[in-house]
C-alpha cells in the first residue's frame, strides 16, 4: 500500500511539472514594449482567414495568444493601432503547422 502512494506522488510531480510550462509551446507571446497603449489589436490568418480579436494592450505588459492550428500550413499577422492611430502590422508567425509547434514572441514598441 506504501508503495502506491509513492509512485501516487511521483505521478501528481510529474503532471504538475509538466503542465506548469512557460515556455508553451503553440503560443505568441505579445510584449508591448513602449510607453503607450496599442489598441485594436487582432490576429489574422493568412489561409485560414481567421481572425480573432485581442482588444488592447497596456503600456509594458504581455499577453499570451493560443495559436488555433489547422490541417494546413498558415502565417499569422497581428494589426495593432499605435498611440498615434496609425495602423500597423507584424508578421508573427512566417509559417505555422501543428506539426511543427512554437513559442513566439513578438516586441512591439
């Protein structure tokens, strides 16, 4: 009986080490490095012409944004208003497959 709660608690370990990541992968990581919020800021696909709306981003913070993956190849572009309202965009992510999952990160500012 012992010996169940020992291999009982190596598994919780193991499941809570491998859950906590933060390096996940299958993500981009949005830094707004400046001193001004980015506004309006969406994340497009280019084949799967998804796009999802992210709302705003405050001055020095992150967002963590899960890439939504389909059976096909696709690049993903994030559009943001500046603090002046000029639109701009970023290519995030050149080539995105389920295959080949990444964690990318994205400075703007």
């Amino acid at each position: 009986m012992r010996n169940c709660g020992v291999i009982l608690g190596f598994m919780v370990l193991f499941l809570a080490a491998y859950s906590i990541n933060p390096q996940e992968k299958g993500t981009i990581v949005l830094n707004n490095k400046s001193d001004y919020l980015l506004s309006d800021i969406k994340v497009k696909y280019t084949n799967s012409k998804r796009v999802d709306v992210l709302g705003d981003l405050p001055a020095h913070t992150s967002c963590t944004y899960k890439i939504h993956y389909t059976n096909s190849e696709d690049s993903i572009t994030v559009y943001y208003m500046d603090h002046e309202q000029r639109k701009k965009s970023l290519t995030a992510v050149g080539y995105a497959a389920k295959y080949d999952r990444q964690r990318y990160v994205l400075n703007i500012g």
